[in-house]
C-alpha cells in the first residue's frame, strides 16, 4: 500500500466516523458497542480562554473624533462611565470579518450576527409557487419524478459537507477506534511529505479534524507526553506541524492544545524529584508562545487565576529568583555539567529557550491588550545575559563603560564557544523586541523613573555586549526611539 491510499483510507475512515453507530453492530452485556474507553490523562487541562471564536475589535477603527486615549475609556468604563453616542455595530462587518472556514459547522449556528438581513442586497430565492400538496410532493419524490420538497431541498443543502451526515442542528456521536487514533501523529507527519498529492490529502483530512473534532486528533499526541510511550520532542514536532498546516488555526484547536499543555507544566511543577522537567519545560513553551495569539479570550487575569505567572511571565533576569517555586524546573544558578564531554551546560540551553519564549509570549500578550504592560512593570529587573560565568546580577554600568577609547580591550564577558555567543543574541533580540512594544504600551504619565532605568540599562547591556551586530544595533535604536517619544509627553 502506498501511502497516498493510505492517507486516502484514513480520511475514508475520518469522514464516516459519525455513520458507524447507525449501522447493525453486536452488543456486549453492557450494550456498548464499541470499547472506546482509554485511560484518563495524568493531568489535568486548565482553564484559559474559550473554545468559542472571540472577534478582537480594533481599537483604530473605533477612534472618535475627540481623540480621547484609549486608558482613559477604560477606567471610565471600570467607573461605570457608558458612553451615549457609543456607534451602532453593523452585523453585516461583524459577518465580514467572521472567519467561517476556522470555524466548526456547531459554532456557526450560534452566530446570531446578521440573521435574516445578510440579503446584501439582493432578495432571498422564493419558493415555488404553487407549493406543491404534500401528498403529491411525496407521491413525485418517491416516483422520481418532479421537484422535490423545498423542505427537503433545505435539509439537503444544509446537510453537513465534511461528512455527509445529516443536518448540522442533529447532535450527532462520532466513533473512533482509539487504537486507529495512533496514526494520526504519523499523518501530521506527512504534511511535510515530498510528494505533493500526499501532502495535499492529508492537510485536507487534518483541516477537518482541525476543525470539527481537535480532541480526538490531539489526543494521541498527548499521550506522548507522559507515561511509558513518553516522547517529548516527537510530540512537539507534531504539536509544530500542527501550528505549519494553517496560519489561523480553529479556536478549539487552539484552546485544547493550550489548555492541556498548560495542565502538562503544572503536573511538572509537582514533580520536583524528576530532573527532566527543565527540558520538557524548555520544549512547551515554544509551543504555548505560537498559540498566544490565537486563543480566543485568553488574559493575564486567568493566566494569574490558573496559577501560571511564574511559568509565562518573564522577569528580565536569566536564572529564577529565590521567590519562584522549588524544584528542578526553576534554576537559580547555571549548575554543573554531568558530562565533561559537553560544549556548554544544559541548563543554560534550556534556560535561554525558556526565556525568550517567555518575552515572546509577553508580546503577543502586549500587542492583544496593551494594558497587560501593568502586570511586567513591576516584575522587570535587570537583564542578564547567558554567559558561562555563574552568575544571577548585572554588575552596575559606570559612565565610563559608555566612552569610546582606542585600542581598549574587549571587556564583554569572555565567550568560549560561538553557541554561547548566539545564546545571548536569541535573548537580546527577543527582550529589545519586548521593550520596544513596552514603550508602546506605557501609559502617558509614568511618575516612576526607576521602571525605565532598568528597561534602558538594559538595552545599554546588548550594545555594549554585541555593539559589533548591526542588526541589534538597529533593533536598540527602534527601541529608543519609542521611548524619545515617551519622554516627550512628561
């Protein structure tokens, strides 16, 4: 078998999963009749966001002409301010800007926008006229002769495309061998498949799982996250290849994944005898970091409520603080190499990766809701890049670091090995990337100066560190221009 028929038999398969239970099956003597039951998830999926398309209003499109700031409408609105002359929002924008390819056939019925009015302007196809009698419409349907029904044309066009069952309104049970459900990690493989046909079919087959049923396409690659069949990095790849096959993803995807991945962190929390947590730290986070944007309703508030600020937010600082929780997933120092054979020691590959994700994922937070930029304000302390000097400070910048000498010798600390060096450039970037959209967010008065030395002395820190890359050079100007423009409206 070749495996574009096996991609094609496995959508076969996929598609005809909510026809198996209306077909003659055996019962056992508790009436069942399939085992689909598996053993329970070692832990358990938290809750953050909605599983529910959530439409993000853009703030420029609602800018009155009095040009009042964005913070001053939301404290009026926190006070109870209601704004009278607040806009009419047209359902037929709201529709427009509704993505219904992302969106399962049982979120769409809930869409109350627009009903009965998206005519756009053309009137809605009559019926026959004269409606035929029912007894003669059933005598032409059965005969094959005639039109049908217009109820029955409706049912029909209403009937649901991807599995050609009946009308979407019906609830509907799906049945899916979960020995079966073990291939679909090798499916997600075949996304990057050389043959395109390949490819092609199962991205087809994946977008509807995407789509209608997430938990039962997710599932078998979170059982490689625990337990004896633990793989970390072929989960992740799967998870990886997931996030490649669409650039919007269905919410529920998104929430599923998230969700159980942020239960998986907290499970590692608690195991604070097993030193592998670190690196299946460092492996989620990327992942969590690409669905921040794309879960509907997420916020910091439930990320606080879920009890996740130390895993998700960042500090600025490299090693974690004696105030994190204990346990082998939060470092306070870059430790000893279990291997002398070893370039560098692991923990600080894992810690750099963990911390750039964290400033990445801060940033998409920030560009969703600028006003999250209060939660980070007060948790920012001074950056420290990754060297192999074991170390959790900064030694304090002197005005004499700034000026320029002839042939003064290097005094960045000493790198031993080029991965060190691009280490500090990943951390570097990702936190010029997040103080520059902090400038962006901060409010017009900011009486605390003290906030912005730590965030400049920062930025002074990867100029006087990688002064000699022009790309860092050109990302810390970008930075220092929104704060030029911030201290002009003191």
């Amino acid at each position: 078998m070749t495996r574009q028929e096996a991609v094609r038999k496995v959508g076969v398969l996929v598609n005809w999963r909510f026809q198996l239970i209306t077909q003659n099956f055996l019962t056992d003597r508790n009436h069942r009749p399939f085992k689909l039951a598996r053993p329970p998830l070692p832990f358990i999926a938290a809750d953050i966001g909605t599983s529910l398309y959530v439409q993000v209003e853009d703030p420029k499109e609602n800018k009155d002409k009095d040009d009042v700031p964005l913070e001053l409408k939301k404290r009026l609105a926190e006070l109870g301010w209601a704004e009278e002359d607040a806009g009419v929002v047209d359902p037929r924008q709201e529709w427009i800007k509704t993505p219904l390819s992302i969106l399962p056939p049982s979120q769409m019925e809930r869409l109350e926008v627009g009903t009965g009015e998206l005519t756009y302007g053309t009137a809605p196809s009559p019926q026959p006229s004269p409606n035929p009698s029912p007894r003669r419409a059933r005598n032409q349907s059965e005969q094959g002769q005639g039109l049908q029904p217009f109820d029955d044309v409706t049912n029909l066009l209403r009937r649901n495309s991807s599995s050609g069952g009946p009308t979407s309104g019906i609830k509907r049970r799906a049945v899916f061998v979960p020995s079966l459900s073990l291939i679909f990690p090798h499916l997600v493989a075949l996304v990057f498949d050389p043959n395109f046909a390949v490819a092609s079919s199962a991205r087809i087959t994946l977008l509807d799982l995407m789509r209608n049923d997430p938990a039962l396409l997710v599932r078998p690659i979170l059982d490689r996250l625990s337990g004896e069949n633990k793989d970390m990095k072929q989960a992740m790849s799967a998870f990886a290849a997931l996030l490649h096959i669409r650039r919007a993803l269905p919410p529920p995807l998104t929430h599923y994944i998230f969700n159980n991945l942020a239960g998986f962190l907290k499970l590692c929390l608690r195991n604070v005898d097993v030193p592998e947590t670190l690196d299946d730290y460092s492996l989620v986070m990327p992942t969590m970091t690409s669905l921040a944007m794309q879960v509907s309703g997420m916020s910091i508030r439930e990320i606080r409520r879920s009890k996740l600020e130390h895993l998700l937010i960042p500090s600025g600082s490299l090693w974690f603080p004696s105030s994190a929780p204990r346990g082998p997933m939060f470092p306070r120092n870059i430790g000893v190499s279990q291997n002398p054979f070893e370039p560098l020691p692991p923990r600080l590959v894992s810690i750099t990766i963990i911390r750039v994700s964290q400033n990445m994922f801060f940033l998409a937070s920030l560009k969703r809701n600028y006003q999250d930029v209060q939660v980070i304000r007060k948790n920012m302390s001074r950056l420290v890049l990754p060297s192999l000097e074991d170390q959790n400070y900064s030694k304090p910048l002197d005005l004499r670091d700034y000026t320029p000498r002839k042939e003064l010798p290097d005094t960045r600390p000493p790198l031993k090995n080029k991965t060190v060096e691009m280490l500090s450039l990943m951390v570097s970037r990702s936190y010029i990337l997040l103080v520059a959209q902090i400038f962006r967010s901060m409010p017009r008065h900011l009486s605390d100066r003290q906030e912005l030395a730590i965030l400049v002395d920062g930025l002074n820190r990867i100029l006087l560190t990688h002064g000699d890359d022009i790309n860092i050079v050109s990302q810390v100007l970008i930075g220092s221009f929104f704060l030029v423009l911030l201290s002009l409206l003191y």
